[in-house]
C-alpha cells in the first residue's frame, strides 16, 4: 500500500475509532441540544446589548448570517420563531431575563469546550469558576463582534453609495457589501471555528495543526446541509411523525448531524497530531528537495 494511503487510512480510522470509542455519538447530541437551545437566549442578550450600544440592525445580521445559508426547509421555521422572540419589548440591559440569557446562552460554549476535549484527548485541568467565565467571555465577544459587523453593513453602502459619486468602482465593492451574507456566513464561520478549536479546549495548538480539520468541517457543513435539506424535501415526513414539533425536530436532527461533523473534525485533527503527519510531511518534501539538489550536482 502506498504511504499516502497508509497514513491516510491510519489517520481515519483512529479518528473515527476514537469519536465512537470516547461517546462521540453521545457528545454530539449534547453539542446538538445545547446549541439549540442557546440560540435563543444569545440573540436576545445580544439584541439587548446592541440596542444599548446603538446598533439596532443586530438582529437582522444575525439571523441572516445564521440562517440564510442553510436550506430553507431546515432554517425557517427556527428563523420565524427567533425573529418572532426578537420583536417582544424589554427592559434594560442589567435585568435578570437578560442575564440569565446571558449565563444560559454560555453553555452551547461549555458543551463545545467539552467535545473539544475529548476529540482531542486531553483533560480539562482549569475549574469551572475558570472555565465558565471563559465561556461567558466568548459569548459577549461573539455578540459584540455582530454588533461591529452589523454596524459596517449599515454603514459601508453609504459611505459607498457617496463615494460612487467620484469613484466609479466604488460601486463594484457596493455589489460586495450587499451580497455580505454568503461571505459573511463562510468568514464567520470559519473564524468561529479557528477560535474554537486554537483556545477553547485545554492545551495549545498552532494554526496548521486544526486546518485540515477545519477545512473538511467546512466542506461537510455544506454538503451536508444541501444533502439533508434534499432528503427532508423529497423523502421525509417529520410531521407524520412528530405533528406539530416536526420543525423543531428537524433543526434538532440538522444540528445533531452538525455536532458529528465538528466532533469528527477535531478528531481527524488529533489523529493527524498523534501520527505527527506534518512531520512526515515535511521530512518527504525535504528529501525530495535534496534529491533534485544532488541530481542537479552530479549533472555535467
């Protein structure tokens, strides 16, 4: 067998082996469940605390970056019931619905650290009045960080639009802007997950040792989703089965599949660090390298 296929073969089956033999399944259920579960409670600490700070869009960037790239038979119902949510009135800022919003909304992070965690293979050595703060933490920097980029796409078109009147090409970065959901979703996403999987979890990783990972979650996402969304709209009947909870259901089912694909993610990124893949990798080009270097030597 070639290496390439010897390492690769390594590599998935330890992975998959690990995700299974560690409650892979399980863990992802917990992922699936506390995500939905936080989604409400974060948007509404956020929608809260945007208003406070003066973005009042932040609502609408958030739905449209969590749920216009999904499939509609999977994202709509959930984005009419949180767009629903975000139009009740509330109080100020420091009222207890809204920090306990807040408190709640940390622990989708909390079950992420977890699964990180063990997809990784490591364990947890911090407190958890350490541990929750950091997941409280990155909660109010996922929502300030909407707040910015719901700032700039309120006011990027109209600082381009006046500057289209002496720059031409200001217009196309105009079309840019507006189509700021597709990019928007794939930069968010992705940052999102070089956060999670680079500082969340105990230990320290670089850059290079979670891409592969990161790079096959992405690609899985988006299969996925468009994979799911053509069987719930050709084969499946949820309402047959569930009746009225079969939206929430199917998010439930979507997101299950989600937490899989962010464990098993993980998981091909320790496999790879366990086998030191990189090393190989680099050891390889290195010979090659001095094979050109000494045939270009011996060349008359």
């Amino acid at each position: 067998m070639p290496g390439f296929l010897r390492i690769t073969w390594k590599v998935s089956f330890d992975a998959f082996w690990h995700f299974s033999e560690d409650d892979g399944w399980a863990m992802a259920s917990h992922v699936a469940l506390s995500a939905l579960l936080a989604i409400f409670p974060f948007l509404i600490f956020g929608t809260t605390l945007a208003t406070f700070l003066g973005a009042d869009q932040f609502s609408e960037t958030a739905v449209h970056l969590i749920f216009d790239n999904l499939p509609q038979n999977i994202a709509g119902p959930i984005a009419r019931e949180v767009t629903q949510v975000l139009t009740i009135p509330r109080g100020g800022l420091l009222t207890i619905s809204v920090l306990a919003a807040f408190y709640f909304a940390s622990n989708g992070v909390e079950a992420l650290r977890i699964s990180l965690n063990r997809a990784y293979r490591v364990v947890e050595t911090r407190p958890w009045y350490i541990t929750r703060p950091i997941s409280l933490g990155y909660v109010l920097a996922s929502v300030l960080a909407l707040v910015m980029l719901s700032i700039f796409l309120v006011a990027a078109p109209l600082a381009l639009r006046y500057a289209g009147r002496w720059i031409p090409w200001a217009t196309d970065l105009l079309i840019v802007v507006d189509s700021w959901s597709s990019w928007g979703a794939v930069a968010t996403v992705a940052v999102a997950l070089f956060i999670c999987h680079l500082y969340l979890p105990a230990g320290r990783r670089r850059f290079l040792d979670v891409l592969p990972g990161i790079v096959l979650t992405m690609l899985a996402w988006t299969a996925g989703a468009y994979g799911f969304g053509y069987y719930i709209s050709t084969f499946a009947n949820y309402a047959a089965t569930y009746a009225g909870l079969a939206s929430i259901m199917i998010a439930l089912v979507f997101l299950y599949m989600t937490g899989v694909i962010f464990i098993i993610g993980a998981e091909i990124n320790a496999a790879l660090l366990k086998y030191r893949v990189r090393e190989i990798i680099n050891r390889s080009i290195e010979g090659r390298s001095g094979e050109r270097e000494a045939d270009q030597a011996t060349d008359p």
